[in-house]
C-alpha cells in the first residue's frame, strides 16, 4: 500500500526563492535557460504551465541536468513534481493530454507518462524508498525535494532543475561533476544495497564523467567489495546492459581491472581468475577507430567455450554476440601457432574455411582481426573477393565412382590440395588430379 504526504499549500514564488538563497546546500547557481535548446520547446513550456496553473511544483531531473549542466544533449527530458500519479492522471485528463494508460507499474512507483507535440515526457512524484531488496522498492510518496535527492543513486544525478533556471543541488552534485569526481549520495554501502545494480552504474558514469582514471574513494570501493554478491540476484539482462555500455566507454581497461580486483566479475558470471591481461592487451591493440565489438574484450578475458557458456548462461546477451565471441576463442591461436611472415595468409585461410562452412560469419572474422588490431588485413579484405570451392559431391562420384561417407573425406584431401595452391586450383585441374594422382582420403 502506498502512502501519500499530505502537500501543503505553496508559499508565494518569491519567498521560495528567498528560502532557498539562504541555504547553499539548496541552490547550487541559476543558469541561462534560454540557451538550453531543448527545454525551448512548445511541449516543455506547455508542460511546466500546466503545472505551475494547478500549484504543483514541477521541475527537471536527474541525468538530463547532469548532462545540461556539462553543455551536452540530453538524452531524456524527465521531471519530477510534487503531484501525486492521481493528481497528474486528474490534470491531464481534464487538459486533454494524451497519456500512457498501460504502464501501471510505472504509476505505482509514481512516474505517469504523457504525450504533448509528438513527445513523450515521464513526470514522476517526490518519493522515498521506504522498503528495498536490493532490486525493487516500495515507495512512499513526499513533497519533499531533498528527500528525492537522497534516495537517487549518485551526487551528479541527484540535481533538479527549475524552470526558472534555478539548480536545486542537496549533495554537492554540481561540485563533483566540476571536479569530475563520482560520488555515491550519502553511504555507499546503503545506496547499493537498496539495488546492487548501482555497483555496475557506478563504473558506468565513472567512466563517462572522471578524468582520472584511478580517482576512486576508497569507502566506495570497500563497500562494492563487501556487497558485490548481491550482483548475483540481479537479472542477467540489466547486468548486460550496463556492462555493455562499460566496455563501449573508452576507460574498459582499468575499470574492468578495478571491478575484477574488488571480485565483482566473478560475480556477474566471469571466472574467479579472469584473464586481464590479455585484455588490457586487446585494448591496446583494438583502437577506437577500429569501432570493435564489446564482445572481443569478453572474450579476451575467457579461456575458452566453457567460461564463455557459463557467462552467457547469466548474461543471456544475443545469439550474434555469442557467435562472435565463439568465433574468437577459437580462432585467436592462429596468430600464435602459425610462424608464416605474411599474416594476410594465415587470415585467408581462416576466412575461406570459415566461409565454407557459415557464409554468415564474416562479421567475427573481421572482429578478429580487430582483436589483433591488424589494420593493414582490416584493409585487405574489406574489398576480397573469398575463392569458392569449385569440386562438389556430385563431380567427385562422377570421377570416382564412390558414393557414401567417403566422398566427404575426398572433398575435403582435395580442399587441401587447393589451399596448398592457394586457392588457385580450378574444378578441372583437381577433378584430374583426383583421377591421376593417388590421394590419402
């Protein structure tokens, strides 16, 4: 059952802004509104009138004032608003705003989602969360802003935005995000505690906004490592979506180092003893430019098909993922067993017969190389024309006479003959040896 704080009547504007300017844990500064594109909108103004008309405070939060406030593009707008989910469903209702009529556990946790000019905008009501598992929580609903700031995961999204321009900032938000430090609100350990997956969010944002690479608190660290098992009860699927977005980010090598040194790899589904240096030499190796596949740096950290199994039994990430994953682990011995000078070759060999077997596969083989960070092969075959086994079944009875199982060991002696020759061997020119030479089938 969810519980509502009665709201009292609103105080005048001006005495709003008198209390707040006396209180610096209240206002961090007021910014130029008009140079924020993106709440100069029909849709937004529409919005924040709207509230202001029926006394209920309205303004932006979270990452969308983060990321205006470091001059970049917000990629939601959401608010947030001392209306309860009736008192918006009510208001919107009565102003013909279009809204979404099937999230309800959305309006449980007090985010009611409207559509003004094409867009769609999330307004959620001030909340506490009263009761957490480390996954979901059970919310009390407040007119409190502070109160909303601390139950939110990090100081740099626990900033609120008026439509006056005003930064409404409770826990030095706007400092750590100037110093390009990441802070949980309050104490780690709590915070992570009401969801474990803000470990992950953690080194998410940490690798977005910090400068330095190594900056970490060290109460924040001691806290994942005494509460990263709770990681463990935490859907593969939202595990994946944040890891994802970490090895994108151009910081995966020393954050995945200092997640794998607080034993959290170990339990999102990676070995105990993960292989990071082979992936800190992957990341070396597999330049940005080279726009490489999260999954060659999984992979870098695996032995082999049974970690990779075991992992994506927890991470259930995509059947092409996996593939090129697959395709690495078992591919990436070549370039230690095979002593030739000219690499070009050695790919070739593994494309062709690759090819021969999947024609699907020739976005792992160039992930591959991208694993290596081998521009020149990169180069190579993005415009190769892959040879084609030119002898099929049918003429190998022809000149034989045989049929059965021994007609795949002869089709594959002489796709050695043509490798050997480099794939210049023609359909004739192997049906005559076949017929002349005698070949170990």
């Amino acid at each position: 059952m969810l519980n509502v704080v009665r709201r009292n009547h609103l105080p005048p504007t001006a005495t709003i802004l008198s209390l707040i300017r006396q209180s610096s844990t209240n206002m961090c500064e007021a910014i130029d509104l008009s140079k924020v594109k993106q709440l100069q909108t029909p849709a937004v103004a529409y919005l924040s009138q709207l509230f202001k008309e029926n006394q209920f405070e309205f303004r932006l939060c979270g990452g969308a004032v983060r990321d205006i406030l470091s001059g970049k593009k917000a990629k939601d707008l959401d608010f947030a608003t001392t209306a309860t989910p009736q008192e918006m469903i009510e208001m919107f209702d009565r102003n013909d705003v279009r809204r979404d009529i099937n999230s309800q556990t959305g309006i449980a946790h007090g985010t009611v989602t409207c559509r003004l000019f094409d867009e769609n905008f999330e307004v959620t009501t001030l909340r506490i969360d009263k009761v957490t598992d480390g996954r979901h929580a059970q919310v009390v609903f407040t007119h409190d802003w502070k109160e909303d700031a601390s139950r939110r995961d990090l100081t740099i999204n626990s900033m609120f935005l008026g439509m006056d321009g005003i930064v409404y900032d409770y826990h030095n938000g706007r400092q750590h995000l100037d110093r390009k430090i990441v802070r949980f609100v309050n104490d780690p350990a709590q915070r992570i505690q009401e969801d474990y997956l803000r470990i992950l969010r953690y080194f998410r944002f940490y690798g977005r906004i910090a400068d330095d690479t190594s900056s970490h608190d060290v109460s924040t660290l001691q806290a994942m490592r005494e509460n990263g098992r709770g990681l463990e009860g935490i859907s593969g699927e939202r595990i994946w979506t944040e890891l994802d977005l970490i090895i994108r980010g151009a910081k995966k090598k020393q954050l995945l180092t200092t997640m794998h040194e607080c034993g959290l790899l170990s339990h999102i589904g990676f070995p105990p003893v993960a292989n990071m240096e082979e992936l800190g030499a992957v990341c070396d190796r597999a330049h940005p430019h080279l726009d490489p596949n999260p999954m060659i740096f999984i992979a870098s950290m695996l032995s082999g098909e049974e970690e990779l199994a075991r992992l994506r039994k927890k991470l259930k990430f995509s059947n092409n993922d996996n593939s090129i994953a697959t395709f690495i682990v078992r591919n990436r011995h070549i370039r230690i067993n095979d002593r030739r000078d000219d690499v070009i070759e050695t790919y070739e060999d593994v494309l062709v017969m690759t090819f021969r077997k999947d024609h699907n596969a020739l976005t792992c083989f160039f992930e591959l190389m991208k694993y290596f960070g081998d521009v020149r092969a990169i180069d190579h075959f993005k415009d190769y024309q892959i040879p084609k086994f030119p002898v099929s079944g049918k003429s190998v009875k022809e000149v034989t006479g045989k049929k059965g199982k021994i007609i795949g060991s002869i089709i594959d002696r002489l796709f050695e003959v043509w490798k050997e020759s480099r794939y210049t061997m023609s359909e004739d020119q192997l049906l005559t040896k076949l017929a002349t030479d005698t070949l170990d089938y």
